[in-house]
C-alpha cells in the first residue's frame, strides 16, 4: 500500500480529498495532510510518502515552489498538481519538475482515483528496482500493514477497537498504537474513524439507504454518535450531505 500526503490550503477540498477519494481501490492510503507548502515540505519530509497530492495556489508557499525544494532535496515522491487556474504555463512548469498529472479543480468523481491509478505502473517499478516496501522494511512495519488491512476488513463490526486490532496480529495494543502513529503520522482510533466516514459517505452519495442504515453498515450503532462523527469529519451531517449529493 503506497503512503499519500494531501497539500491543499482549502480545509474542505483537502478533507474531501482524504475521505471520499477511494484510495483503497488504488492501493493508497493517506499518511499526512498539510494545509500551506511550508508545512507540506515538513510533513513530506518527515513521512517521505510514495505520492503527494498538493494544489498550485496556496498561502506561504504554492505548490510549485514546494515541488521545487523537494527536488533540490532529492526528493522523487510522485506528484499529482490541482488548480482552478487552467494555464498552460503552470502545467509546463509542473511537468518540468517531474509531475506525473495535473487536475483542473473542480474535477469530477472519479477523476483523482483515475490519475492515481495512472502512476501505478512507474511506482511498483520504482520499488522494484529498489527492492523495498514504502514502510520501513522490518517487523515492525508489516504490524502497520496488517493493521490497515484489518481495518478495511472490519470497519464494519461496531466492537472494532485498538485492542481487537492488536489481539488479531498478536502484539499489545500499545505496541500496535506506537507503531501506528510512526508509521501513519494518525492515531489507530482516528484512521479506523476516518475510514469509517470514508465508507459512510460513499453509502450516503448512492442515496438507497437511510442514514440510520448507513451508520449501522459502518460499524455505529449510536446514530446521534454517528451524526455528531460525521459533521465533525465532514462540516455537515449526513442528512445534509446526502441532499447534496442527490
């Protein structure tokens, strides 16, 4: 599973990004957001993602300017460029600094997933070539991986919690959560949570179920819970985002 960092200035884009792009389905998961260049070259830097997907036009440092001092640091992450501004020269500059896709915001469902699975073919011989994971090789990092795939597993199961988690890979739960944060930058709880709203929205988009029917297919059995989960990950409750996506 290669790691994604998501730049983006506008919390409710980079949000969306996080949680309704199905990064599952391209073998992805996102390890770390940053909301300016400046912090995204800190957070790149720290988590050294397979894939960055960053804006152009940002406060402090664009998304141009960051790609550039990656470069300059030796830094071959993958990049994918969004902007609202279709000029040709951003696209060229981008190219230049080695940009594997540029998207002209706003795109459309389906788009971001279709970009990212066009760069599969360069990543998995990338990592061949280097003969290593995109987690540190050891232990260690097969625990994160198994973790994650647990997670998409098991979502659904409202007893689903740090201590199953770890039970099921046979390590403690603090060993597991330590090893988590390290690897993913998040906490067990709020990837499990995230990916939860993730798979709730997706449900919600299709308009057949009912919210309640939803939480529960996501492992909720409190709907008021799940509400309040929901809003605060997304800005909205899942009723209203349901009426927006009809």
């Amino acid at each position: 599973m290669r790691r994604v960092v998501v730049v983006e200035d506008e919390e409710l884009v980079r949000k969306g990004i996080i949680l309704t792009v199905d990064w599952a389905s391209v073998d992805c998961a996102v390890v770390g957001e940053a909301s300016n260049g400046e912090d995204g070259l800190q957070v790149v830097e720290q988590l050294q993602p397979d894939l960055i997907i960053t804006d152009i036009k940002m406060p402090r440092m664009d998304g141009l300017e960051m790609l550039r001092r990656l470069r300059e640091n030796g830094n071959r992450a993958q990049v994918i460029l969004l902007t609202a501004y279709s000029d040709f020269a951003y696209a060229q500059t981008a190219l230049k600094l080695g940009a594997v896709d540029y998207l002209l915001k706003p795109f459309h469902d389906g788009d971001l997933e279709e970009a990212v699975a066009g760069t599969l073919p360069k990543t998995d011989q990338r990592q061949t070539r280097l003969s290593g994971p995109e987690l540190p090789v050891g232990e260690k990092s097969k625990y994160v991986i198994k973790a994650l795939r647990y997670i998409a597993e098991h979502y659904h199961e409202a007893d689903i919690c740090v201590a199953s988690i770890a039970d099921s890979l046979g390590i403690s739960k603090g060993h597991l959560s330590h090893e988590f944060k390290k690897a993913t930058g998040n906490t067990v709880n709020s990837y499990l949570t995230s990916y939860r709203i993730h798979v709730a929205m997706q449900l919600l988009r299709d308009c057949r179920s009912k919210v309640y029917e939803v939480a529960e297919q996501v492992g909720y059995r409190d709907i008021t819970y799940f509400s309040a989960t929901f809003k605060k990950v997304a800005g909205v409750t899942p009723s209203e985002y349901q009426k927006q996506c009809q």
